[in-house]
C-alpha cells in the first residue's frame, strides 16, 4: 500500500506522516517523471566530477616533494668514524625518522626528507648508544629543499641559546624601563 492509497483514509495529516515513515525505512518518496531525470543527470555529473578531479590531482599526489639535509660531523666524531652515526630526529613528535652510519671522511646524507617539518641531526657514537651533540633544528620548505652544510660541532653555543638569551636581555631592558618610568 502506497501513501497516496493511505491518504484518502488518513486525509492530509496521515499522508505527511506517511511519506516521513517511508523516507526514514529507506524507500524513496514517489518522484515524478521530469525529477528523476533531473536527479539522474545531477548524479551522472557529480560522478563525472569525482573521476575528473581524482585523475587530475593524482600526479600531485604521486609527486609529494623531498628534500635532503646532509653534512659533516668531523669535528666532533674521532676516527675511526664507523664508531658514530647521525640520526634525524623529528622535533615535533621526538622520533628518529632516520639514522644514517657516518661516512669514511665523516660525513652524512639524509635524503627524502619531508618538507614543512622540523629536524635536529644528532651525533651518536655507537657502541656507547650515546648522543654525543645535536644541531638543528632544520625545516626544509619548498623554496629550500635541501640542506647540505650541516656541521655538527658540539663545541660552539647553539644559535637558539642566543636567541633566548637575546629576548630574556630585551625583556629586562623593557622591565627595567617601564618601572623607571612608573615613579
């Protein structure tokens, strides 16, 4: 029984009850002629627009840039250097993405490396399981890809100690002046 045969035993309230129960089972409402042939070609062209878009954008997808980080760890790392390796470190999450045994004149290449991601390159001697320095951190972008001057050199002050050094002197200076200025 359909809701239009409910409908003249149920009169108008009954039909809209009807049609609601019906949609909300699963059946569709009665359409006529002219909005199924609509509704048939909105769905052809959604269709069409999907497979369109999903070929387009696979070569994107296919070609995700990489970059590379590499460099030297000679003047930290003793001979013989197959004592250490160097090991990226992810500084969002702190896990090595990779790990890479020094070279035979001390040094190192990370490639593939994800854009838009912070790394710091750690030296670790080996047998100790030790890291011995970090530099870093390094983010690749796309307008610079590549990295290839890293020094780990544990003997000099990292750049970021500066920095905070730097704002914690400025923010002083600023307390300082504000308070004299406040009597």
């Amino acid at each position: 029984m359909t809701c239009i045969n409910r409908a003249t035993r149920l009169g108008a309230i009954g039909y809209g009850f009807c049609r609601t129960a019906l949609t909300a089972l699963g059946a569709p409402p009665k359409m006529k002629k002219e909005s199924m042939k609509v509704s048939a070609i909105t769905r052809s062209i959604a269709a069409l627009l999907v497979v369109v878009l999903g070929i387009g954008s696979a070569p994107l997808l296919a070609q995700q840039a990489l970059g590379t980080i590499a460099g030297k760890a000679d003047d930290e790392a003793r001979k013989p250097y197959a004592d250490y390796a160097v090991q990226l470190r992810d500084v969002v999450s702190g896990q090595v993405a990779n790990t890479r045994p020094l070279g035979l004149e001390g040094q190192f290449s990370f490639t593939g490396v994800g854009l838009s991601r912070k790394y710091l390159v750690e030296l670790v001697q080996i047998n100790e399981k030790k890291i011995v320095c970090t530099e870093g951190p390094f983010e690749l972008t796309a307008s610079v890809t590549n990295k290839l001057d890293v020094n780990i050199s544990c003997g000099k002050v990292p750049a970021a100690i500066w920095l905070l050094a730097a704002g914690a002197g400025a923010a002083a200076a600023v307390a300082v002046t504000t308070r004299s200025t406040s009597r």
